[in-house]
C-alpha cells in the first residue's frame, strides 16, 4: 500500500467518522422508542408449490426457513443463488433436515408451477418453488420488503430485475439475516449454520 | 488462507471444468466460451467467455450469431442494493487494447433468448462472434452443469 493510498483512506475515514457520528448521536434516542421487537419483514401468504399442491406459510412455523426471489428465465443470478443452496445443503446433509428453502418466482406469467419443477429438477429436491397469482406474488415481494420489476427487452422478450438476497427465518418467523449475491459463500454458509445452531 | 477456504467452497459447490479451450481472430483471443445446461422447457440460456486483445486498437463485439436461438445479446449484470438488474449492451462490447474483458456469472453475460431446445450437457454447441474490426469467428461453447461457477483458479 502507497503513502498517497493510506493518506487517501485515512482521509475517507475521517470524512465517515465526521458524517456518522452525529447520524449516531441523533438516532440515539429514537432507536429504544422505535424497536417493538416484532419483526417486520415477511409475513403469511398461501402460493402453488411446484408440484401443484397450495403451499401454506403457516407449514413454516417452528422450522428455520431461507427464501429468494428468482425467475426461470433467468440465467445467471437465479441458478447460481440456486445451485449455491444446492451445495449448502448437500454439505449440511443431515444438519438441515429441518430446514426449508423456498424460491418464490416473480414472473408468475412464465412460471407456472410446471415450468418451476423443471427449472428445479436440476438442483436439491427440498428446494421448494412457489408460485401464484400476480396479485399473490405482489403482496409476497411487498411483504418481504423486495422489489420486482418487469424490464421489456428488444425482440419482444423481458427480464426481470429483481431483488437477489437470500432471506433467512428463525424458527420463531423472525428474519435473522440476509446473504447477500456478492458475498463470500463461506460467510453465507456460516450464516445458515448459525441460523440452524450447528 | 481465506483464497484456500473460498477454493474449497467453490469446489464443493460446482465448479466448471478447468480444461481450456481457446480461439484466435487476428489479436483477439477468445479464451472457454461455457454454457450452463437449462431445464428441458427453459427458453433462454446463458454464455460465458473471456477476451483478450493483444492489438493496439479497441475492437468490439458487436454481435454473436448460433443456431440454438435467434437472438443471442450480450447483457450486463448490476446489483444496486441487492437488486439485480440485467440490460442489453446495445452499442456492443469494447474490448480495449492489452486488455481483457471476461464474460461471467455476476457480470456481463451473453443470453441466448428463445432457445430451440434445452441446452445440454455434452452437447457442445457453436456460435459465431461479430467483432468490427477482427471479422467473424466462430467458437464452440463446452456445456456445463446447471449452477456452474467460473473455475477459480483457470487463468492464462
């Protein structure tokens, strides 16, 4: 590391330092006031598992669960996030018996429950993909707090852009911690250990 | 040691196949186009290559060409607050000179769009590369498993 690239970081911290810590000094109070310990993201929903059968959120309770958003038509972040969780879950084995994974589509129009099997059949069978109505599948991304958007590209297809973090739920229903698409899949794998308590 | 546990983790997810192939036009080398396998019903598909240009000109794909769909673009991949965002490059890919641009999961891709049939393992298939300067060449994509990550250690 160069002198000019620790001035230059010493420079940026201090900037943050500068801009952070009144940010601090004035959240102190409010913070207390506005925990109500209840969580806020998520919430119960009734979608079409893969396999045709209504899936209920209430079959998640008691049991840690992880949820992404994703769509079939997607070929680079959607089978990545999910071939990672394949892999997660092929090294936790056992360990994740309890444990559910949940890819909810947000291109419902294009994925049918049918066209959602056949996107999974290539990955962890426990990996349960979720379908619905557009109307359904809005209140789900609303719910989570994530975001879908329909992109027209030329030539008459579409994309879309979607929100790519993983969402991972306590037993209790309560979101404990996100994975995050860069992050390093040692760190994810660790987070869904500790979630799991193993 | 933190390189050695992501190798690790890497290996024990999916990992392609280190053997490399390779394609010369001109001063471009054209370095692994890979494929991912889809889903039977999948309509659409993703490519993965990297470039280098030894010349002393910028070139540009400016197209690509094959004949398991109609219409193939090159896309880029950005993540703005954990939201993914894909859009067409449609002024083509630079490829500066001395460098190198690497088209992989995460980043800029190539997409196959309406797709034939699903692309499958083992069946390698071909596709024709447009640059402006260096012409046309034509490359064979090597089909990988579904969630195939860029084998971390292959480098030239």
């Amino acid at each position: 590391m160069s002198l000019k690239t620790i001035q230059v970081a010493l420079w940026a911290l201090a900037a943050a330092a500068a801009i952070a810590l009144p940010i601090a000094y004035l959240s102190q109070t409010p913070v207390t006031q506005r925990s109500s310990g209840v969580a806020t993201v998520g919430g119960p929903f009734v979608l079409t598992a893969a396999n045709g059968q209504p899936f209920d959120s209430k079959s998640l309770v008691g049991k840690p669960y992880a949820l992404f958003f994703g769509f079939t038509h997607c070929p680079d972040v959607c089978p990545t996030t999910t071939a990672e969780m394949t892999g997660f879950l092929g090294e936790l084995g056992d360990k994740a018996k309890d444990f559910r994974v949940l890819f909810v589509t947000v291109d419902p129009a294009r994925d049918t429950p049918e066209a959602l099997k056949d996107f999974l059949s290539s990955f962890d069978p426990r990996i349960v993909g979720l379908s619905g109505s557009q109307e359904k599948i809005d209140a789900v991304v609303r719910a989570y707090g994530a975001v879908a958007t329909r992109v027209d590209l030329d030539g008459g297809n579409y994309t879309m852009d979607h929100t790519a973090s993983v969402f991972l739920f306590g037993a209790d229903g309560r979101l404990v911690s996100t994975l995050d698409y860069k992050e390093n899949p040692t760190v994810k794998l660790q987070k869904i250990k500790n979630l799991l308590g193993v | 040691m933190k390189k050695a546990l992501f190798l690790s983790l890497a290996a024990s997810v999916l990992t392609v196949s280190a053997v490399a192939h390779a394609f010369d036009k001109g001063p471009l080398k054209i370095d692994h186009p890979w494929s991912r396998e889809t889903a039977a019903q999948a309509s659409t598909g993703a490519g993965f290559l990297s470039i280098q240009n030894y010349g002393k000109t910028p070139d540009r794909l400016v197209a690509i060409k094959s004949s398991i769909s109609d219409d193939v673009q090159v896309h880029t991949m950005t993540m703005e607050g954990g939201v993914m965002r894909m859009r067409e490059l449609k002024n083509g890919l630079t490829i500066p000179p001395g460098g190198e641009v690497k088209l992989q999961p995460g980043a800029e891709h190539i997409m196959f769009m309406g797709l034939k049939g699903p692309i499958k393992l083992g069946e390698d298939f071909t596709a024709t590369l447009v640059f402006e300067r260096a012409g046309e060449v034509e490359v064979t994509f090597k089909v990988e498993p579904a969630g195939a990550k860029p084998a971390a250690g292959h480098q030239h």
